[in-house]
C-alpha cells in the first residue's frame, strides 16, 4: 500500500513539474513573439482590424496607394479582381515590403459572392507561370489562408482572411529569399496579432 502511495506521488509530481515546464516554455514564446514586433498596436479602421507591426518597419506615406493598386485578372476580362492596398511598412535593412489591403471586384455589388476560395481559384489562374503552395494558418481568433509564391529571387507570402463585414483582407509579405529564415517568424508573429474591431 506505502508503495502504491509514494508511487501515486512520483506521478503527480511529475505531471505538476510538466505542466510547469509547459508554462514556463509557453511564456518565453509569447516573449519571443513580442521582442519581434513593435509596442504599438496598429488600429486600421477601415479595414475593422489591428495588429502589432514587425520591429523595425517603418509605415509609408498613403500616397503610395494610387501606384500600388493591383489588377489580378488581365485587361478586358468581365469579372476582374483588384487588391486596393491601405497601409504599407517597410524594412530598410532587408528591403522588405509588409501591405495591408482589401479585395474587391470590379462589381462592388457582387463583392458578397467573392469567397476566399474563388479569388485563390482566379488569382493561380491568371499567375499559373508563378511557384504558388497554399496552406491553411489557424490564428487563434482567426482562419486563415497562406499562399507562398517564389519568383527568381522573391518571397511572398499572402495572408487571407474575413473581416466582420464579410470582406477579404490581405496581407502581404514580400523579401527577398536569402532573409527568409530570419524574417518568418516576424511575419508568423504579426498574424497571429490580428483582432477583429
């Protein structure tokens, strides 16, 4: 029976020192993750998110959404895509490029029938020349499509999700591949800083 008991103990023992290594282990990553990104929480109101911006990026003037305003589909197709950018950052000592944006239609009254799925379908349709992997990333909050894409020497990662207003918001992350290794965790670390507003 005193063996049972002292046996009984050296279990919980060891499960109580797990669970406090697990914890421990758990802060020193949520540590990391905030070493890795500004103080600031960004609020975008426009696009009904925040998040934490990388550290060391520098946020660009607005004027530079008239030059970057993507055309997904090709000239003279019925039902276009545009990535209209709201907020850009960049990194000078990697020459790295994080966008915030909103998808829409050429129809602004269709933008209801534009599933994260359909513009993932059309945007591999018009770039089939592109190395293009797609993944799912789950915030904790939020579900969230990754596309990868590599052309010649460029990274770049697109984050996909919904907003409260059932509009699709993209995040981009553009770097060229030999910063790679150091980069993604910054990138992984703003993501899963998203909220809803």
């Amino acid at each position: 029976m005193k063996l049972i008991l002292n046996y009984t103990f050296f279990i919980i023992l060891l499960i109580f020192l797990f669970a406090c290594d697990q914890k421990v282990e758990d802060k020193s990553n949520i540590y990391k993750e905030k070493v890795l990104l500004s103080e600031n929480e960004e609020i975008n109101e426009a696009l009904n998110i925040s998040f934490y911006i990388p550290h060391n990026y520098t946020k660009m003037p607005s004027s530079l959404k008239e030059k970057l305003v993507g055309r997904i589909n090709k000239k003279g197709d019925d039902e276009f895509i545009f990535y209209v950018p709201n907020s850009y950052f960049y990194n000078d000592k990697n020459k790295s490029l994080f966008q915030v944006g909103i998808i829409k239609l050429k129809n602004i009254d269709s933008n209801d029938s534009l599933s994260i799925e359909k513009y993932i379908t059309i945007y591999k349709k018009f770039n089939n020349g592109l190395n293009i992997e797609t993944s799912d990333l789950i915030n904790t909050i939020i579900q969230i499509k990754q596309l990868k894409i590599i052309k010649n020497k460029l990274m770049t990662f697109k984050f996909l999700f919904m907003n409260h207003n059932k509009e699709i918001i993209q995040i981009d992350f553009s770097i060229n591949q030999s910063y790679y290794g150091d980069v993604f965790p910054t990138v992984i670390a703003t993501i899963k800083s998203i909220k809803l507003l």
